[in-house]
C-alpha cells in the first residue's frame, strides 16, 4: 500500500516538469517578441512583466503535491528515523497548495494577477517558522511510527492542528473556485456551455479526496489509502490528458474568459479584465487578420463605445487602434515570411489582415529596416 504515495508523488513531479518546461519556453517565447515598439514599452516594461509566482502556478502546485506524498509515504515508512529534520516538511506545502490552485485557476480563466494574492502565502510561512523552531532539536532524535516529538507534547498537538489545517485549506480554496464557476454559469449559461460540466465532475472529485483525506486525520486513519489512490487516479487522468495533448476541459479558457468579463463589466469597467479580453481577441481569435477590422467593431466586440476603447488603448497601453492592430499584422506577416517560403508575398500581405500593399511594405521597413524580399532571404 505505501507504494501508493510513492506512485502518486513520481506523476506529480512529472506533471511538474510538463508544465514547468511549458511555461519556460512560453516565457521565453513572449520575452523574444518584445523589442520595445513604442515609448510605452520603454517606459512600462517592468509593469509588463507578468508575476513568476502567477506563471509557474501549475508547476509549482504539482510540485508541492508531488513533495507532500514523498512525505507521506517516507512517514509510513518510518523512513524520518534516518532524517527526522525533514518531518512535517510536508506542513507548509499543504497550506501552500489551496492558494496555489486559486492561482491556477485565475491563470486558466484568463484572470488577472493580484498581488494582494501573496497574503494567502503567509500561513504556509508561518508553518515553515513553526517548524524550525519547534522541530526536532538535534539528530539523535527520532521519529516512531510516523510522529514526531516536536519540542513536547503540546507542540505534537499542534501540528496535528496544522495538518488539519492544511487539508481544510485546500477544501475551502477548491470550494471557492467551484463557487465562483457556478455562479459564472448561473449569470451566462450560455458562456460556460460546453466546460461547465467537466470542470463540475473534476472539482468535485477533486473535493472529495480532499474530504476523505480530512476525515482520514481526524477520525479514520484507514481510509487514508483509499484517499491516496483517489488522489493517484485524479493525477493519471491528468497526465494522460496532457501526454495526449487533450483539454480536460474543452474550451475553458474561452468560456471562462467571456464569463469573467461580464462578471466585471456589471461592477464598471474593468481595465485589467477589457485588456486580457482583448489580448485573447487577438492572440486567440485572431480579429486582427480581418482587413476590415474597425475600431467600432472591436469596441462592440468588447461591449464597449468607440471613445471607451480609444481611451483605453492610448492610455494604458500608450498606442492607437491602428498601430495595436498593425503590430500584430506584422508579426504574422514576418512569421509566414520565415517558415512558408512558398506563399507569395502578396498573399502573405492579405493573410495578415493588411489591404495595402504599400502600406505594408513602408510599416514593414520602418519594423523591421528591411524590405520583405530581403527578411526573407535571411532565414532562407
């Protein structure tokens, strides 16, 4: 049965280093893209750059899983006998893994980073201090049948405290995050049409491991093992998913975001919630390939005026509709022009969403200072 955790720990950390590597390369990607077009850029870099604890949040959140079954299969193991410095390691992790999955969750749904999110960090921090200072003092100590001394009697108890605590951490943030998708899907039925009943058999799963392992701590340690391979079976699932390259959830991202936006747009508008809107408009859906592509049907696209997005565009983001829109038709047009050195440049120009040929050739130049002809023969 201890082989259990062992197998759920080795998936974990596999799903670790997926979404790890995944992230890395996409950051890498967006850095690459960056060559500072405007003063906005020069002036607003740093407000660009997107939170490392935001990004890596599904790694880091498999990690943490991964790290707390290595725990506790080396605690039935009676393994801390060797190590009993490393006993209850696995308390901090599992007060961190409920806010990292909030911050999954608002990394999929296309949210926003909120740095007010980093106070939910502080429990698992005061558990890591608790830790050091009421851990096992030296190294002759030893740990029995999976308990640890802790500094007495009253320092066991609270630990046993904090593991509760931990697994009801996670219960409450998972709670949330359901919460907040059904209430999505009461207020746009239609917005969450198609992922609203796979994300529901996920979350709920989901939260009924959690409740088994709560139960397991409190009251019935026997059905500690059964919470396991549920866990184990949630993890496989999930891996076999992104080996395949499948969507758990179809459309997720899509729906939620629409979802989302609406949310906010009855409190006012949201500046942060229009500009991710935006940015999947145009990264996802690709508006700006459509030649007649105006400012009034992007604002209509976004349940906006005219005058709103204009605002928005030259004041947060410092550039006019037409230049936003004319970057993004660039760098579409300099990517056909490096991997399909068959297609004519003419149609290079009408897939990019551009309708003028000289007008593409000068904002090409002045881009990239050469002409099309000459970029492509660079990567020829």
């Amino acid at each position: 049965m201890i082989l259990i955790p062992y197998a759920g720990a080795i998936v974990s950390f596999l799903l670790f280093l997926s979404h790890w590597l995944e992230t890395y390369q996409l950051r890498g990607k967006q850095n690459n893209k960056i060559r500072i077009p405007s003063q906005f850029f020069q002036n607003n870099f740093a407000k660009l750059e997107t939170s490392f604890l935001y990004d890596y949040s599904s790694a880091l959140l498999f990690l943490a899983v991964s790290l707390v079954q290595f725990h506790m299969a080396a605690e039935f193991g009676n393994s801390f006998s060797l190590f009993p410095y490393l006993f209850g390691f696995h308390i901090p992790l599992l007060l961190l893994i409920g806010p990292l999955c909030s911050l999954y969750f608002d990394k999929m749904s296309n949210g926003s980073f909120n740095h007010s999110a980093i106070v939910h960090l502080f429990p698992s921090l005061l558990s890591f201090g608790f830790l050091i200072v009421f851990g096992p003092s030296n190294g002759s100590e030893t740990v029995d049948a999976g308990k640890s001394i802790f500094g007495g009697k009253s320092a066991s108890i609270s630990v046993l405290i904090l593991l509760g605590l931990g697994v009801v951490s996670i219960f409450f943030y998972t709670s949330l995050i359901l919460y907040k998708i059904v209430k999505w899907r009461i207020h746009s039925k239609e917005d969450l049409k198609t992922s609203f009943p796979p994300f529901l058999r996920l979350i709920v799963f989901t939260n009924s491991i959690t409740f088994l392992f709560l139960i397991a701590q409190i009251f019935l340690m026997e059905i500690f093992f059964i919470a396991c391979s549920g866990l184990l079976v949630l993890l496989v699932y999930i891996l076999l998913q992104r080996t395949n390259r499948l969507e758990i959830i179809p459309n997720f991202e899509k729906e939620t975001s629409v979802a989302r936006y609406k949310e906010s747009r009855t409190k006012g508008i949201d500046i942060q919630s229009v500009l991710n809107r935006l940015d999947y408009l145009m990264k996802t859906e690709h508006l700006y390939t459509n030649e007649e592509l105006t400012l009034k049907t992007l604002a209509s696209r976004l349940d906006l005026d005219s005058h709103q997005l204009s605002e928005i565009l030259n004041y947060h983001l410092g550039i006019g509709f037409r230049n936003y829109v004319n970057q993004f038709r660039l760098e579409t047009a300099a990517k056909l022009l490096k991997e399909n050195p068959n297609m004519t440049i003419i149609r290079i120009i009408y897939a990019s969403g551009f309708n003028s040929k000289s007008a593409f050739h000068t904002l090409f130049q002045k881009k990239y200072g050469v002409t099309p002809q000459v970029y492509r023969k660079n990567f020829i």
